[in-house]
C-alpha cells in the first residue's frame, strides 16, 4: 500500500471513530473500498439504512424529520405516486470510492483531515441552478419546485414569469404534505397564456383526463422529469364544442353564454338546420390544427382568418 493509501486509511478509521458512525464498512483497506455504482452500495454504514441509501439515518445516527440532515430525503429518493424520483447526483456530488476527496476527507495543509459538516450541496441534472440556503433549509429557483417555471405571451413575446405556484421555495424539514400538492409548484391551472382548465390530463400525458379530478398522477414517471410533454389524442370536443361538435357553446374556457366572444354566434353559422345557409365550416374562419400541439393552437388567441378559397358562396 502507497503512502497516500495508508494516509487515507488511517484517517478514515480516526474520521468515522465516532458517534453515528458504523466501522462495518472498513473490513478492507479505506482507499481500496469500491462503491457498487454512483448511487448505490453505501447504505447502513454512515447514512440510510438496510437498502436505503439517504436519511433516515443521518451521519449523526438522527432519524426524525425535523433534523436538516434527514428532511425530506425519502420523499426525493423514494418511489413515488406523483412525480419522477429523483438520484442522489441532483443535490450531491457522489463518490465513487469511498477514500475519495471531497467525501469524508478532504486535503488540508497538513494533509487529509474530515470533511466538515454540513453535507455540500451541488445541484446538477435537474436540479441545476437551484440555489440552497442551508441557514432556512430551502431551495431556491429551482425547476423541481416550479420556480423557474416561465410561459411566453403568444401576442407580445414577453416572459410571463411564474407558473401560478404556492410554494416554490419550500422548507426541507416541513415534511407534512402541504408542500407537495397540486398547486405548490404551478397553478391548477397555471396562469394565462396557459389553457384555463384544470383537466391536465387532456394534453399532459403524465395523466389521464379526469385524473385531476381523482386526485392522481396515472404516469408519475412523466411528472418532474425535465420535460413538458404534450401531446392529445382527445377529441377537438374535449376542450372546445361538446357531444360531437368542436364548436362552441362549450367554449374553451368554459362559457356557453352566447353573451361570451368565445360563443357568440358559432352554432348559428355551423348548423346544418339553417332554413337559409349551408353550414359554415371551421375552416372558413380559423386556422384548423392539423394536431393538438400546432404553434397556433392552444395559444390563447382565437385566431379568426377568413379564406376566400374555402369560404361556400
């Protein structure tokens, strides 16, 4: 064994010497010991326990949630029924050798001492940009908790900051559930220019339609997952027309009051019982979609473009 290999031994054994600290794991030489993989094989000796690998238990053997180094870690790194589960690389470097610098060591003037407390906390992945305040215990500008999550008005280009979220900067150790329902990180719906209905399901895959209503996520797997997926197999009723029709009254916000611009006269001109017209088709006044997801559909704007190569004489 080199003399780097024996100092880092020697100061792992006098590092890990206490309190909270299980020496189970230096059955062979420090430097030698090899991490299974990034996130796994460091369970039951400094921190988790059994097969978990993060808190509960903390380096300090403390398990109760109200303790920053425990916190919220499980309902990060555990399966979930709501939202993609998160690595231990999103909030910290991982070693991939137990000796490594940065870890439970780190080189001093004199040579190797223990890394101080508290744990680094370095976002990458999804987490990147965020910003921890480990005096409040928060996060800060972070895309997990909807604080970066921003819209761009279809009419003057301009940022809408915010997605309409109660809570995008939560507390860590507030482990309660109030922090992670529907509304917390967006508005339900967000704001406009978003479409003002609260049926995600209808163009987020990560649900089904009526999901919001039932109060689940059918495919949390798509939820929180760095992309906003997009995309419908709905009929052109489901949001707009009702029973077969795509046209108002329902509008897409709702109204059938012909009072409402988004109704208006839309059922006079597309009816097929009028004793004096032919019925007038969408496409004689509007840019018809060829999809949900065209640049000019769902974008707020009732776009009225009247074609004389369509329009019936």
């Amino acid at each position: 064994m080199n003399r780097l290999a024996i100092s880092i031994a020697v100061a792992l054994v006098a590092s890990l010497a206490t309190p909270g600290c299980d020496l189970g794991h230096l059955d062979t030489p420090a430097g030698e010991i090899t991490v299974a993989g990034p996130s796994s094989g460091c369970s039951g000796a400094c921190h988790g326990q059994g097969d978990l690998i993060a808190p509960p238990r903390d380096t300090a053997g403390r398990t109760d949630l109200l303790s920053i180094g425990v916190g919220a870690h499980t309902q990060h790194l555990q399966a979930s029924d709501w939202h993609k589960r998160f690595a231990c690389e999103t909030c910290h470097i991982v070693p991939q050798e137990v000796g490594d610098p940065g870890h439970i060591l780190v080189m001093g003037p004199n040579g190797l001492v223990k890394d101080p407390l508290p744990a680094e906390v370095v976002f990458s992945g999804l987490g990147t940009g965020a910003t921890w305040d480990h005096g409040a215990a928060t996060c800060t500008s972070s895309y997990c908790h909807g604080d970066t999550l921003h819209q761009t008005d279809p009419v003057t280009l301009m940022t809408v900051k915010g997605a309409g979220g109660a809570i995008t900067q939560p507390r860590w150790t507030q482990v309660d559930g109030s922090q992670s329902k529907c509304g917390a990180c967006h508005g339900t719906p967000p704001p406009a220019p978003h479409p003002q209905t609260q049926d995600c399901g209808l163009c987020h895959p990560s649900m089904n339609p009526g999901d919001f209503a039932a109060g689940k996520i059918s495919y949390p797997e798509l939820h929180i997952d760095g992309v906003v997926e997009v995309t419908s197999t709905q009929p052109c009723d489901s949001c707009h027309g009702a029973g077969g029709q795509s046209a108002p009254p329902r509008a897409a916000h709702g109204n059938t009051a012909t009072s409402a611009p988004g109704v208006g006269a839309h059922a006079q001109h597309m009816t097929a019982n009028s004793p004096w017209h032919a019925p007038i088709a969408c496409n004689e006044c509007h840019l018809v979609p060829g999809s949900t997801t065209d640049q000019t559909h769902i974008d707020q704007i009732d776009e009225v473009y009247l074609d004389p190569s369509v329009m019936v004489p």
